[in-house]
C-alpha cells in the first residue's frame, strides 16, 4: 500500500529500510526521504514503523 504518495513510497518500502538498518521514523525518513514533502504521510508512516518495531521485539524475546 503506499503510504507517501508524494514520494511513491509503499508499506514495505518502509519495513525495507528498517530491515535495512532503519530503527527509527527519523532513520527510515533520513533513508527514504519520506515526509519531506506535504508531511501527510507522517502518522501512518510511524504507525507502520511502531508495529514493526513491536514485531521484531517480539521476534527477539521469543528467540531468547
């Protein structure tokens, strides 16, 4: 699903750059140039990142 329509970037364009090294919406802006536009894709944008976040955390007490 896009998310920045100004940019063209989707869902897993995000969950890409933090898989990539991304662990914040700062980082994965940095990386994407995401929001840097009209902004209006912002709170979707750190939602999707805030469940990813929880999803790798998740990944991480499981495997301990």
């Amino acid at each position: 699903m896009y998310v920045c329509l100004c940019r063209g970037i989707t869902d897993q364009d995000i969950k890409d750059a933090m898989q990539n090294g991304a662990d914040s919406y700062r980082d994965v802006r940095d990386m994407l140039d995401l929001g840097t536009c009209c902004g209006r894709c912002a709170p979707e944008a750190k939602a999707i990142i805030s469940d990813e976040l929880a999803r790798i955390a998740e990944r991480i007490a499981i495997a301990a």
